[in-house]
C-alpha cells in the first residue's frame, strides 16, 4: 500500500507544480476565446469552468483508466511508476498544450492542427484515422456498460438500446443542454466510486506488492501473461497515463471556455483526476490478483473451483487462469458489490458505467464535428447536424453488431483501441513539439514524451501478434530505428527553421 500513497501524492505534487511548467511554456493570455468570438448556441457555449471540468473529465476517462488499469497491473508494480511518471510528464501535458492549441486555433480538431503543423499529408490521413477511432470508441463503450447495467436490472439488449439513443441525442443537441446538465451529475458518481473504493482500500490496508519489490513482468510466471512488459504495459495503461484520444476530445471544451487561464485546471487537472482513477483501480487490482483478494470477495462455492494446475497456475475448474476467468468487468462488479454493498455498489457501478457512456456520446458527436472541420459545413441547423450524424450512427450500429456477436470482441476491439489512441498520442506530441519550436519555446517539454511514445507505439506494432507478430528483439530494433529516424528528422529541420528565421 505504500506504493498506492507515494503514487497518489506524487500526482497531487505533479499537479501542483509540474503543470505551472507546463503553463509557463506555452502562456495563456487575455484574448478573445472562440467561445466568445464564434458563439453558435450549438457548440461554441460559454460554460461554468467547473462544468467544464466534470465533462472533460468524463469526456477522456471512459472505462480506459479502469479496465486498462486493472489489466495494467497484471505486470506488476511497474504499473505505478508508468501511471504516475506517464501521467505527469507525458499524459497531462498531452492534455493541456494540444487543448491550448485547439482553443488558440478557434476549437479546431486533432487533424486539423496536425494539417497546420505537420502538413495536409498527414492531417488527411488522420482524419480518415480519427474517424474510424471515434466510431469505434463510441460502439465499444455501448456494449461495456450495458453489460454491468444488466447486472443491477433489466435486459442487456434494453440497455444497448437505450445508450444508443443517448447517445444519438448528445450528438445532435446543443452542448449546453444535455452534455452540460447531467455530465456533473454523472462525475459525482464516478469519484463518489473512486473515493469509496480508496477509503475500503485504506482501510483494509492489503500487503501488496512495491515498487521496490521489482519491476520485471510479474504476470508472466504468477498470472500466465504471455505480452512483454514493455511495450504492452505502456499500450494496455493508456486513459490514465498518457492517451492520444484526449486530444480529440479537448476541442469540445475549448469552444466553451470563456478564458485561457482555465487551461491548466481543466486540461492538466482533469488527466491528473484521471490518473488517480487509473491508481486506484491498478492497486485494487494488484489486491485481487498478487494478494489472493480474489478469494475473499468471490463466494466459496467459486473459490473451491480453483486448484493449482500442473504449470503452477492457479486454474478453474474449466482449465483458465484467474485472468482469464476474471477478466476486467467481472473484477469490477465483484470488488463493487463485495466492498460497498448494495446501496454503495450500486452508486459506484453507476460510477463506472457513466464515464463509458459520456465518452461513447462524445466520440459519436466528435465524429461529427471531425466532418464538419473537413467539408467546412456549419451546424447550426438541426438538419445539418443530422446528415452528418446519420453515416456514424450507422457504421456505430454496425460495428456494435459485430461487437456482440463475436465472443472476444472486447479483448480484440481494446487492443486496437488501446494501441490507436497511442499512436494519435505520437502525433498530437509531435504537433505540439512542431509548435513549440516554432514559437521559440522549451520544446522538450513535449518532444521526450514524444519520443518515448513513438518507440512504445512502433514496437507495439511490429511484436504484437494481432498485427506483425516479430520477435521481440528484432521489434525493439526496429522500434529503436524508427525512433531514431524521427529524432534526426526533427533536428534536421528545427536546423533548417533556424536558419530560415
């Protein structure tokens, strides 16, 4: 547990001082915000800077900094470190420098600031990318909680049902009248559940493993983890450390935002909120599965089901290992109903299944401002907003469809979620450095973070079997290689930029 208290009071020191860094570099002013100067009553709406919070809060956390949390962990310890150092260095200056950037460039999207700083090349490809991102964010969080909501009441169709057209109406309805008015309510929820869970875990006071107790991959000889630590961990622990679909939910509320000066507590505070989230869940966790926490919340007749096989493994009855058996949302309503009872379990599943759901809402209605930036289409009409929505409810529905009719389709849509909002994590980092540079500004506040990020994302593609399937240390090779090109490129032309001004 000592681990779990110098994490969470690394993040709150991070928040207090790293993030006055953060905003120093790039110098937020007293000029007009698009809020202000492009007022449309749809989606440029001054709001309450509080009210801000709680939405970008719940806009960027979805079930990431929970499930990926608690998968995360499955290394080990080593987990702490990536959520703490990730999140304060890397996650929530992401966060605030590409949020700032949108609202100093009218709330514009992630593609259209990479086409302003990295060329129309690449803002088209992302474009394409961010799109197919969106869309499928949005039909993997309806189908997450609807099944944790079936499990209070009613049916899991229903529920699927109802999310969706949720989330056709945040869509479609101004931003003020449905995101802006529930979304806290919702927040409350979901830190009532982090607050809870953080208090039992205090109180309770498990031996769990350190940091201190090693870093190497505990999964893989305790758990039957067959991924490298790296890059996996820093890959399945993105919402809560550092995470690339942050940027394409800022430009939201940098089109209500009604001061620059609001940046630093809504776009760094709001990751660093996440991070605690992610803490939480990654110690309760390593609780359930290195601490046997598992048997204490599961009933006997399921403990006596388990035995230990012949590789050393602890096996159900039916041949799985505990993190095959429990996967992330069983671990979840377990802990929720064995901890907090029912009135307190209920409240805090509500907790959890309120971030997927306003994630899944924003990223349908990203998708449609993504195609409004690109064809230059306005959206103060309802009809207007409604041709542009109707493609991405219908590829959403087709995409839940798939989602539900095939067996592991959470664990194979997650890791390409989870690696795609890494890899547009590398490029809003790249964006940022191009930026910084070209302002004369301390650009290595974004560039080692970039750096990092694009070795983690390229070797995540060359050694995971669902896409090249090489050798580990032929990936971290070729990893390292294309890392290095891009650091070269990079000086290259800051050295070019140099001369030329």
């Amino acid at each position: 547990m000592l681990s779990f208290t110098i994490s969470v009071i690394a993040l709150f020191v991070g928040y207090m001082l790293y993030s006055r860094v953060a905003e120093r570099v790039f110098g937020p002013d007293d000029r007009e915000t698009p809020a202000i100067r492009k007022a449309d009553k749809v989606d440029y709406i001054v709001l309450p800077s509080w009210r801000i919070f709680m939405i970008q809060f719940l806009n960027i956390a979805g079930t990431g900094p929970i499930f990926g949390a608690i998968m995360g962990m499955w290394f080990g310890p080593s987990a702490y470190l990536w959520i703490v150092l990730g999140c304060i260095f890397g996650g929530a200056v992401h966060d605030y420098i590409s949020g700032m950037l949108s609202l100093r460039h009218d709330g514009c999207g992630l593609a259209e600031l990479t086409g302003l700083y990295l060329g129309g090349t690449a803002r088209n490809a992302l474009v394409v990318f961010t799109m197919m991102m969106m869309v499928l964010v949005g039909a993997f969080f309806v189908y997450c909680p609807a099944i944790i909501l079936s499990g209070i009441w009613g049916d899991k169709m229903m529920w699927v049902i109802i999310i969706f057209l949720y989330y056709v109406t945040t869509t479609m309805m101004p931003i003020d009248k449905v995101i802006g008015r529930i979304y806290p309510a919702f927040a409350l929820s979901m830190l009532f559940m982090v607050v809870a869970l953080g208090i039992v875990l205090f109180i309770k006071h498990p031996a769990l493993p350190e940091v201190w107790d090693g870093l190497g991959n505990w999964g893989a000889t305790r758990l039957g983890l067959k991924q490298p630590l790296f890059p996996a961990l820093f890959v399945t622990i993105a919402c809560g450390a550092v995470s690339g679909f942050h940027a394409t939910q800022s430009p939201m509320m940098a089109r209500c935002m009604k001061s620059e000066r609001q940046g630093r507590p809504i776009f760094y505070g709001a990751m660093v909120t996440e991070g605690l989230v992610a803490l939480v869940w990654a110690t309760i966790s390593s609780y359930f599965f290195y601490a046997d926490g598992w048997r204490a919340v599961c009933s006997p007749e399921l403990v006596q089901q388990f035995a230990e096989g012949a590789d050393g493994l602890i096996r159900s009855a039916d041949g799985r290992s505990l993190i095959q058996f429990f996967d992330a949302p069983t671990v979840v309503t377990t802990i929720c109903s064995s901890w907090l009872g029912i009135a307190g379990s209920i409240l805090a599943l509500l907790g959890v299944v309120a971030a997927p759901i306003t994630t899944g809402g924003s990223s349908f209605r990203s998708a449609r401002l993504i195609l409004a930036e690109t064809f230059g289409l306005k959206q103060t009409s309802a009809r207007s907003r409604l041709l542009l929505s109707l493609p991405v409810f219908a590829v959403g529905i087709a995409l839940l469809a798939w989602q539900i009719g095939n067996p592991s389709g959470f664990s194979t849509v997650w890791q390409y979620v989870a690696w795609g909002t890494q890899l547009m994590a590398v490029v809003t980092l790249w964006v940022c450095t191009v930026y910084l540079t070209r302002e004369h500004r301390v650009y290595w506040l974004t560039l080692i973070p970039a750096l990092f990020m694009t070795m983690v994302v390229t070797d995540f593609f060359f050694v995971s079997p669902t896409i090249c399937g090489l050798p580990t240390l032929l990936s971290l090779i070729l990893a390292a290689a294309v890392t290095l090109t891009c650091l070269i490129s990079y000086l290259i032309w800051r050295r070019k930029l140099k001369v030329e001004s």
